[in-house]
C-alpha cells in the first residue's frame, strides 16, 4: 500500500502554528458547517417527502437521495476533520476513524443520481419529440427503479473504494477523484449533447407548442448544470491539495488550502437544496404553506396547543414527471 504522506512530519508541520485559541476557533466553524449541512439537506428531504406533489416528480424523488447522500459524505468528511483539527492535524494529512467509507458510500451515491438524473433529462427530450405523456410517478416505483440501484451501485463502488485504500494507495482525495471522475465526465458530454439536441429542437414548432415541458426541462437543466460545475470545481482543489501534500510549498499554503477544501465542501453537500428551492416554484410554495399553517396554528391555539383541526396538508396527488 502507498502512503502518499508522512503523517506524523504533517502534523508537525502544522502544530506549528497550532494555538489553543486557533483550535477552539477552527473546531467551533467545523461545528457550523456540520450542523448547516445536515439541516439544509435535512430540510429539502422533509419538504420533498412530505408533500405529494413532490413525491409525483421522479427528478425530486431522485434529488432527495442525492440529500441523504450529502448527510451521509458531509457528516464523515466534517466528523473527521474536527477530531484531527483538535490536536492539531490538517485536512490534507488526515486519515478517517470511519476509514472514509461513509464519505466514499455518499459521494458513490450523489454521482449514480447525476447519471439518474441526466437520464431524466435524455427521457424528457424524447418524450417532447415523441409526444409520449409520462405515466404515474408513484414512491414505490422511485424506490424500485431508482433509490435501490443506486444502493447497490453505490455500495460496489463503496468497496473498490475500500480495497484500493488498503491494498493500493491510502489517500482520501485521490480515492474521491476516482468515484467521481469517471461519472462526471460521462454525465458531463451526456449533458453536452443533449443540450445541443435541445437547442435544436426548439426550433421545432412542435416542442415550441409544449412550453410547460420545455420549462420543466430547463429548470433540470440548469440543476444538473449547477451540480457539475461545483463538483468540477471541487475535483480541481482536491488535485490542487494533493499537489500540495506532496511538496509542502509553506506553512501558509498548507492552512489555505484547507480551509479552501473545507469551503468546497461545504458548497458540495448543500448545493442541489439550495438551487432546487431557488428554480423549482412547487417546492418554494410548499414551504411557505407549511409555515403559514405553522404560523397560523400557533396563533389561533396559543403556545403548545394541538390540533387537527386546521390541518391543511397536502391531498394525495399523484403527478407526473413535470412537475418539477
């Protein structure tokens, strides 16, 4: 097995400038995004699941896997770094108590979404020029066709990861560059081309006729657009980082880098909630309801009062693949 660094020379590398004030400080940020990540994702999976509407949108149902996954990746990636940020250990040298299968398990789980996702996208442009009208999205069928594969994917791919940690190389970011590599790129020129189909098509009077489904479209494509172009940049500072572990150019670079990876990271496990809610206007108008209801419940009964009488949840709709 290859040890890309010297951990224990890392670690006196970076203690070098390690002060308890320091430490306190870094832990207590570490902490923040920690938290922000799992109630961010926690969130978007709440409003997804719980309302019917979205439970009829296979892109919805397919992005709030791709939350858990985020929960799962964030809570091992942040978990590790503060326990080693406490005596003094940077991320680029750090080697994970859970041994990163977690990390490895929910970023395995976000790419099998992207090529899920980017299929949904290639089925939308073939139902516009085919006319075909979607069936009946119903929760068994996500969980069958889409959340369990991607289960399974993701653990074969969780293993290769572990196998190669202990029998080839033992270093966190280049094992994540490879779960992610070869996905992206394959959902990257899938992208590419269905772009180019659509632009086409557009100019077809046909599609133009169908703008409602051309939006759902859009809104997709501007998500999986947003998604790839973090984890690109994400790719890029880990190789940056695993440049860095291996020259040590100075102290300061060593400590910007990571901040700069914790950031990134920070981006990467809440980006598909944030731009969902911002595009898709569904999920924004199920969020103001259930405050309002919230709001309103509270104000009519007073402070610790229940009720079931004003209980407008959702009907149970079942929609179709454009209500996203």
């Amino acid at each position: 097995m290859l040890h890309i660094i010297d951990h224990r020379n890392c670690t006196s590398f970076h203690l070098l400038i390690t002060t308890q004030e320091h430490t306190q400080v870094e832990t207590l940020v570490l902490s923040l995004f920690l938290t922000y990540i799992l109630l961010s994702n926690l969130f978007v999976v709440t409003v997804t699941i719980g309302s019917a509407q979205l439970r009829g949108c296979l892109f919805s149902m397919q992005l709030a896997a791709s939350y858990v996954g985020n929960i799962i990746a964030g809570t091992s990636l942040f978990a590790n770094d503060i326990y080693h940020s406490a005596v003094g250990i940077p991320p680029i040298c750090q080697s994970g108590k859970d041994g990163y299968v977690f990390l490895y398990f929910g970023l395995s789980m976000n790419m099998i979404i992207l090529v899920l996702n980017t299929k949904y996208r290639y089925d939308g442009i073939a139902n516009i020029r085919n006319r075909n009208i979607p069936n009946a999205i119903r929760t068994k069928d996500v969980v069958c066709k889409a959340w369990l594969p991607a289960l399974l994917a993701s653990g074969v791919l969780t293993t290769v990861a572990m196998l190669v940690q202990v029998f080839v190389v033992d270093y966190q970011y280049l094992i994540s560059i490879g779960i992610c590599l070869l996905p992206m790129t394959f959902s990257i020129v899938w992208n590419i081309l269905l772009g180019r189909s659509l632009k086409k098509g557009r100019k077809n009077s046909m599609i133009l006729q169908r703008k409602e489904s051309t939006a759902v479209l859009d809104r997709a494509t501007f998500i999986i657009n947003v998604t790839i172009v973090v984890y690109f940049a994400s790719l890029v500072v880990s190789v940056v980082a695993v440049v860095c572990s291996l020259f040590y150019l100075s102290t300061e670079v060593v400590v910007g880098i990571s901040w700069l990876l914790r950031v990134f990271s920070l981006c990467l496990f809440t980006v598909e909630g944030h731009v969902y809610l911002s595009k898709v206007g569904v999920a924004r108008e199920v969020v103001k309801r259930k405050f309002v209801q919230c709001f309103r419940r509270e104000k009519v009964l007073g402070p610790g009062a229940w009720t079931h009488a004003d209980d407008d949840d959702d009907d149970e709709i079942t929609l179709t693949t454009s209500s996203a």
